[in-house]
C-alpha cells in the first residue's frame, strides 16, 4: 500500500510507457480474446449439463462438439462458397 501511495504521489507513473493500442481494453484483439474466452465457458457450461444433466457419457459429450464442429465448418464452407457465385446473386 505504501509503494502505491508512494508511486503516486512521487509521480513515478510518468516516467511509464503507454500500453500499445493493439493491447487496449477497447482494442480488436483484447475484444476478440474475451470473446474466445467467453466461448470457451460456454463449452465447458454445456459439456457440464450433457454429462451432468444428460447423463452422457464424456466421449458422448466430446462426440457431439466433434459433429458441431464439422457441421458448423460444412455450413460455413458451403455459405462462402454460394457466396462467391454469381447464381446466389
């Protein structure tokens, strides 16, 4: 606590860099890694209440993220690629 009031009150914390934008709060990249941590809850949220609540299995649980996962890649492949045609347009 003394270190503290000394660092303020001495001024010292001028003599600190800034934090570089890309390592902002607010920034893309710190956004962007509090969403994947979110996600990442979220998972374990869910892999919690199949084999909990459920009553699946723990390779049940990781079957059904396998199978999202390829789905989910398989729905975005197809997206992108009607994207890029002229026939969705």
């Amino acid at each position: 606590k003394t270190d503290f009031i000394n660092f303020i009150s001495d001024q010292e914390w001028k003599s600190i860099e800034p934090v570089s934008s890309w390592f902002g709060p607010s920034s893309f990249l710190m956004s962007s890694m509090s969403a994947l941590f979110q996600l990442s809850m979220w998972i374990r949220h869910c892999h919690g209440y199949l084999t909990e609540s459920v009553g699946l299995p723990v390779w049940g649980s990781y079957a059904v993220f396998v199978l999202a996962t390829l789905f989910s890649g398989l729905t975005l492949g197809l997206v992108s690629e009607a994207l890029g045609t002229d026939w969705l347009v």
